[in-house]
C-alpha cells in the first residue's frame, strides 16, 4: 500500500431517479499504484463516468470508502477535496473544456495561478508543459483557430503542468481522428515514463486500449474483469 494512489473498498453509487434510486456503481473494489496507466473500460451507461467522478472526489459515494492520495475522501470537507485536485490531480474531458477568450498559454497556466505559483516559476512550467504536447508554435493561439487535437494537446498541458500525482481522462479520445488519437496517447504514455503521473482513463476507443497496461471492464456498474498487459501493442 506504500505506493497507493486510489483505494476503493465497497463502493456503491446511487442516483435518485423520479422517486426512486437507480445503482449506477454495485460494490466496486480496486487498487490502483503509482504510475499506473490504466483504463475504465465498458459500453456507455456502464459506470465509467460516475466511478472518475467518485475517484475525482466530484461526486460522492453512497456506500463505501474511497482513498485517493492517502486522503479518505469521506472524512474530507469541500475545500480540502478541491485542493487535493488543484495540487494534485489533472483532468481532461472529452469536450476539452478550453476557456476560449484565453490563449494556449493562459489556459495552461491557470492551474498554476490557482495553486499561487509565482510568475517567473509559471511561465518556465508553462513553457515546458506546452513543449512536452508539442504547441510551442501555437502559445499565443486562442481555442478557436487550433485543430481538435491541438485543442486536446493543450487540455493535456493544463492537466500536467503542476506535474500532478494523478490524471483523470474521461474520453479524451472521443472528438478526434485516428492520428491525433494516437498522438495525444503517445504524449501521455511518455509523461507516465518521465514523470511517473498516474493515469486512469475511462474509454470505449479500441485506439486507447492498444496503450493501456491494465485494462478494468466495467458493466452495469461492476467489474467484471481486471486485466494487466505486461507488453501493450503500441507504446512500449
Ligand atoms: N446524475 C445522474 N442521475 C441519474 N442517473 C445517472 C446520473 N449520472 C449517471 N447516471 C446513470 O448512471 C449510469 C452510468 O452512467 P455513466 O457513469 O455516465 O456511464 P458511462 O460513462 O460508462 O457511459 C447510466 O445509466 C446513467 O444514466
Ligand atoms: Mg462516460
């Protein structure tokens, strides 16, 4: 357990629904290391979203314990869960969520704004961040004149430029092409090398499951399979 970055002991989430509850997650129990790259994978309604959620501390259980980063996120108040995100944690959305009146730069370097980080420090951080997704070119371009994968390679460099212990990635995959799929996969496969960031997708792309090395299918909100790739096809 020294290295744990999520510990999930009997989870279950309920939404209410018209009266009544519908279980969308039914006593998932996981463990997930340091360094890990990993996938929640399963057909959509099958829990991927609400259990990202759960681990992002966004939304809370209705039964069982959730660890992330040595925090019980049930013994957590609001602000010590949004700080735990703002420190620690990186998130990137299908839709990108860009603010587009912001460049390149700006939208990497609000993270870093957030967490105080003091302005020379910033730009050195957002500089290199910017270089690791390959957009040095792009710094000063606001949302509307990049590319969807250039988009999504800056919501990349938002995500990490904190350098967090733990990045959550709900379809990142979703609005983009083969190529820039596999390009924004590379990217991340490699800051998981270098900086040894954590990751936890959740994905029904064939694309991405060729670079996970632990694939956990979800289906109507279980666990049904928990899969360790020693060697993933693309991706070393
Ligand atoms: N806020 C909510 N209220 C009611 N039902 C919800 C809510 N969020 C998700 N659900 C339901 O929970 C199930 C799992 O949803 P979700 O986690 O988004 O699945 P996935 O990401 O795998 O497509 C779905 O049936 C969905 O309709
Ligand atoms: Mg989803």
């Amino acid at each position: 357990m020294g290295n744990s970055v999520v510990t999930i002991n009997n989870l279950v989430k309920r939404f209410p629904v018209g009266g009544d509850f519908f279980t969308a997650l039914k006593n998932v129990n996981l463990s997930l290391e340091k360094g890990e790259f990993t996938g929640l994978v399963g057909p959509s309604g099958s829990g991927k979203t609400t259990l990202l959620n759960v681990i992002g501390g966004l939304d809370s259980p209705s039964e069982g314990s959730v660890t992330v980063l040595k925090k019980s996120l049930g013994e957590t108040s609001h602000n010590e869960r949004a700080e735990l995100r703002r420190k620690n944690m990186g998130f990137i959305f299908q839709s990108y969520n860009l603010l587009p009146v912001y460049t390149v730069f700006e939208n990497v370097e609000l993270p870093l704004i957030l967490n105080k980080v003091d302005p020379q420090e910033r730009y050195n951080k957002v500089a290199q961040a910017i270089e690791w997704v390959g957009l040095s070119d792009k710094i000063n371009s606001r949302p509307a004149m990049l590319s969807g994968g250039e988009c999504q390679r800056t919501a990349i460099a938002r995500a990490i430029v904190h350098e967090p212990t733990l990045v959550l990635a709900d379809e990142p995959t979703a609005n983009l092409d083969a190529e820039n799929s596999h390009h924004i996969m590379k990217i991340m496969v490699k800051l998981n090398k270098e900086l040894s960031t954590s990751f936890i997708f959740a994905t029904h792309d064939e694309k991405i499951m060729d670079y996970l090395r632990r694939i956990i299918h979800l289906d109507d909100g279980q666990i049904i399979n928990d899969e360790q790739i020693d060697r993933p096809k693309s991706g070393s």
